[in-house]
C-alpha cells in the first residue's frame, strides 16, 4: 500500500478526504483530467499546476505503442519525462484495445490484437500491463479486466467479470512495486446486481489500496447507470478510494458524488473543448454558434479563470475551429471548470455545506425545475433533499 | 512613439531603443517582432507569454485581414480595441496587411482601387478604406500603410505602377487616419534600384514615423 485515504467530513454517502500518493496529497471527491499521450491536450504542465489540477491520467496503451515504456523508464518515469511533479495514475491499456482495435480477441490468457504499427499479432496479459505499467511509475495502476459493454447482455458479462477475478490474482503476483505503486481493482459485472456484488466482494477479499468502478460510461441508460454505481459505493469499504473510470459530465460527477464515489476521469473536458464547446454553469455554451460572433461578454462571468478574465465569446469564436489558440484556451477554461468543480465538493462536504451546493448546482442547470428523473431519484438514495429545485414553481421566488 | 540610435558600427549598422504605447520598457532594435495569428503566437497562450524573454517578446506582429469575416470591426471596437480584446495591455501591436503564412498579396488581382490578398476567407480586394476602417478598430501601437507588393519577376511598367500606387495609398490611408499610432510608411519598387528610391523619396515627403521595406524575398 503506497497511499493514505483520510475521511475528513460527510454528508450521508458523500465524502471528502485527503489522499496521500507518493507524488502528491490530494483532496477528493476530484477529476482527473486525461493527458493520452504523456500530455493534456493544449496545456503546459505549469498551467495544470496553477488551475489546480491533482492527478492526471495517462494512457498506457498508447505510452506503451509511443514512446514504449522502456524509454519512458529509461528516462527515469513518466512523471520526470512530462515533468509533472503532481500524482498519476494509468490505467491497464485493455479499454483502448477493445474500443479502438476492431480486431481485438480476448481470451483467458489476455487482450490479443494486431499491432496498429506493424500489424503484427500482440497479447496484452495481465503481466505485461502490470510491467508496462510498473516502467511507466505512475502512483496509481489499474489491473486488466475483462470489459465489456454495458449495452451487450448475455453470458458474456458473467463470464468478463470471473475472468476479471481470476486476472486481478495474476495483476497482484506481477506487481512488484507495492510500496511505491497501488494497484486498484476494478468493478465489473455489466448492469446485473448478483455479478457486481460477487465481483464487489472477490476485490475486497484481495484488499486492494483502493477500487474502481468499470464498464460504465459507454451508453448504457442513466438510470441503470446511477443505479450501479449506488449498489458498488454502498458494498465498497468506506475507508478506501472509490473510482469511476470513464465519468466527466458535471452533473454525473455531482451526481456520483452524493452516491459516495471519489475520483473521476474523462476526455470529455478536453474533447469538447476542441469542438469549440465551454463547460459553463448552465451546461454548456457552444463557441461556434453565430450568435457568439459579437457577444463580447467572457464566456462564464462567474469563471476567474485566465481565460474569462481577460477573453470575451466573440474572440473565442473567432478562433474555435479555424485556430489551435482556440482549443488551448477553451480547454484551458473547461479544465479549470473541472477542478473547482472538484473543489466546490470538497469543501462543501468539509463545511456542512453539501445539499445547499448541490441544489444551487442544479438550479443553476435546470432553471426552469426540470431536472431529470434519473437525478432525482438518486438523490433521494443518496438522502439530499433537492425539492427545492425539481418543483416547476419554486417556493424561492414567493 | 518615440526612437533614437545609440550606437553605430562601422558600416550602416545601428543599435537603438524603441519606446511605444503601453509598453513599460523600451525595447532594443534590430528586434525581431512575433509573428502571430489573430493576436496571440501560435501555441503561446497569453498566460505563458511571460516565460519568453521581456522585453524583447513585447513586440508583436499581427495582420488586420487575418479578422476578416470573424470579428468585425464594430465588434472590435465595442470591445475596445486589439489590446483589451488580448488582454495585453503591456504589448506592442504592429498591423502589417501581409504576413508571409495567411495573408499573401495577390498582385496580379490587384487594381488601382485596392491591393487584392489571398486570406483564410479567400481572395479579398482591400481598398484604403477598408483597410483604415480595421486600423481604426483596432488601434494598433504601430501601421503599415497599404501597398501594392509585387514580385521581382513582374514587368518595368508593372513595378513602376505599384509605386505610384503605394504613394497614393499612403495619402489615402494618412488623411482617414483616425486610430493615432505611429504610422510606417510602405516602401515598394522590387529588385529596381531606382524604384527603389524613388519611392523612399516620396514616402519621406509624408509625415510618417517609420518605413516599412516590402517584398525584400518574392518568388
């Protein structure tokens, strides 16, 4: 174990807490923001810094393809190569290999698959990402599993979440450096609750320094969503990091959240952000639209980030999709939406103040009181109150 | 804007100090000025801008055509002018109509009306008026006046047609000035000596601030 999990304050299933990694002390709940390649799209390492960012992600199937974890390790780790003195985390390198490799077979042994450099035959086994990963030196790794879409039904899930069992055993003899690395077990078992919790329970017998929540955020309905991660959070030990892989929406992370999950991490930020599209209060403001042309307001007034400080949306549109300076500051911005985003709810699950934050989340989201029926039913899970934002009449405006 | 030589060499090499706008420090020249898109060098946003060295780094190129059709020039000034739409206050803006990536002159589309630029909105004629309307919104530390670029490969009369269009524009583009800022009168005439010179001639006649040598490098 290479970490400390600290529980600081609560609200019912919420909590915030202070975890220690070897490379920083970060507070949760937090989003990582994913740097693929060894870097986050658009921004310096010194820019995350000051926007506060905790942990990044790095992808290990595309660190293992460019540059190889051999140089990576070589040059001393992936923390020294992209000079990030913060946290990271990889995860396994099997998502990309099932989500990007259309000839990818998975078979007891591992993920096999043609290599996209040379098309020659690889298997990814949970040795070789537990080694890959180990070269990277990230403070968090992830074990390999079995994933499968939430979307597919059949045996396959049943199938995907023992094989995802069997391989955290093997994860666990490959991986050499405990003190320095943690290795997370991640959830799977499809939208089925028998299977999640036999698979819930296989991980917390191997008692792992924290645990993931997987195979979601790949189009299964919200509802059978929430669901899953309220079912995983409440059978998960309370004293250790709980991780939903693949959750970047705002409102899934408030959501989460309330459900007691701790960190997050999605492309989405960055992504959107290249599509020209600003993460605001109000959801999202779309920076090619015409209408941004002579709209010299800054892109979210209540925002005290570098860009709506000093830009207004007509410039914004000027450069979104015609200029690489547009993707910069608008991923700039969207980031740094995320991480106060994460700020906000540790420190208003620290003051006491969580329900009064998350219905000033959702009014400010759904001013007309129309928040959806999937949120308010975990909310009533996760025991806040949030009447005062669902009703089309607010009481507030008598 | 304010210039003085410090010191020469032996030959025509000299050394001075150039103190413009906003710009806190004065900056030493030969200078090189950053090429930049829409205002900001490519990659470098504003907050990364300080790691390049100071003062030299203050001194940014930008042409007023890379705008067009993105930012009006009423949009521009509603704002308030290049400087606040950047949010660099402490920087130096020099408007040159061509750069050498986006904004090319097109000299065989050019007329006596306008100078003709292949642009990211594609061709574009921009007459003085036009061009002094961008300048205006924009307010500029520092402006080249509009002028008829020409290739070294073009005829006599061409080359001589391009000077006398160039001294017309600067006329036109000084009497609409209404932006201030320290304006550099353009200087054409090809690889011809004589053109050359006698286009400087003319240019010094006017009341500009500085010169601005075009198409030293054409095809």
């Amino acid at each position: 174990m290479a970490l400390r999990f600290e529980i600081l304050g609560r609200f019912n299933r919420a909590r915030a807490a202070q975890l220690t990694l070897p490379h920083f002390v970060c507070q949760t709940p937090l989003f990582m923001p994913v740097g693929t390649q060894g870097t986050i799209k658009g921004l310096a390492t010194n820019q995350l810094e000051e926007i506060g960012c905790q942990i990044i992600l790095g992808n290990t199937y595309h660190l293992a393809l460019r540059p190889t974890s051999e140089l990576i390790d070589e040059l001393g780790g992936l923390h020294k190569f992209m000079n990030w003195p913060r946290a990271l985390l990889t995860d396994s390198g099997g998502f990309q290999m099932v989500s990007l490799l259309h000839l990818a077979d998975i078979t007891e042994k591992g993920v096999t698959f043609q290599s996209p450099v040379d098309g020659k035959p690889m298997l990814l086994t949970p040795e070789e990402s537990i080694q890959i990963q180990s070269r990277i030196g990230a403070d968090i790794i992830m074990a390999l599993d079995d994933v499968v879409r939430t979307t597919i039904t059949g045996p396959r899930i049943e199938e995907a979440m023992y094989r995802t069992l069997r391989w955290i055993d093997r994860c666990i003899a490959a991986h050499k450096r405990p003190h320095e690395q943690n290795l997370f077990g991640i959830v799977q078992g499809g939208l089925d609750p028998v299977l999640r919790d036999i698979c819930v329970k296989g991980l917390v017998d191997r008692n792992l320094p924290g645990y993931a929540i997987g195979g979601l955020a790949g189009g299964e309905d919200k509802d059978s969503f929430w669901r899953v991660v309220a079912q995983c959070t409440a059978a998960l030990p309370e004293d250790k990091p709980r991780y939903v892989m693949g959750v970047g929406y705002p409102l899934d992370i408030v959501v989460c959240s309330a459900l007691g999950a701790d960190m997050y991490d999605c492309v989405y930020p960055t992504r959107t952000a290249r599509f020209g599209t600003a993460l605001v209060p109000e959801g999202v403001l779309k920076l090619k639209h015409r209408a941004m042309a002579d709209d010299i307001r800054p892109i979210d007034p209540t925002c005290e980030c570098m860009v709506c400080k000093n830009y207004t949306r007509a410039y914004i549109h000027c450069l979104v999709t015609k200029d690489a300076m547009g993707s910069q500051l608008l991923s700039y911005h969207n980031l740094y939406y995320m991480m106060k985003l994460s700020r906000d709810l540790n420190s208003s699950i620290i003051q006491g103040q969580f329900p009064e934050f998350v219905c000033k989340f959702l009014q400010k989201m759904f001013p007309k009181g129309d928040v959806p029926e999937w949120v308010c039913n975990a909310m009533e899970v996760a025991g806040i109150d949030i009447s005062s934002c669902c009703a089309p009449f607010t009481t507030s405006q008598d | 804007m304010k210039f003085s030589v410090k010191a020469w060499s032996n030959g025509r090499a000299r050394a001075g100090v150039l103190l413009l706008g906003g710009c806190p420090y004065p900056i030493e020249t030969p200078a090189l000025l950053l090429t930049t898109r829409k205002g900001l060098p490519i990659f470098i946003s504003p907050d990364l801008l300080p790691s390049l060295p100071s003062p030299d780094s203050h001194l940014l190129q930008f042409s007023p055509l890379h705008f067009l059709e993105d930012l009006s020039p009423k949009t521009i000034s509603d704002i308030g002018g290049l400087h606040q739409i950047l949010g660099l206050h402490e920087y130096v803006f020099s408007a040159i109509p061509r750069d050498s990536i986006l904004c090319l002159p097109e000299c065989n589309s050019t007329n006596k009306t306008g100078a003709s630029f292949e642009t990211p909105c594609g061709r574009r004629l921009i007459k003085p008026v036009e061009y002094m309307e961008m300048i205006s919104s924009m307010k500029p530390n520092l402006w080249a006046t509009l002028a008829d670029e020409v290739p070294a490969w073009v005829s006599e009369k061409r080359n001589k047609a391009s000077v006398d269009r160039t001294v017309t524009w600067l006329d036109d583009c000084i009497r609409l000035n209404q932006a201030g800022g320290a304006v550099f009168g353009s200087i054409v005439g090809g690889l011809s000596v004589e053109e050359r010179l006698r286009c400087a001639k003319e240019v010094m006649k006017r009341n500009v601030s500085g010169f601005f040598c075009c198409s030293l490098f054409s095809a």
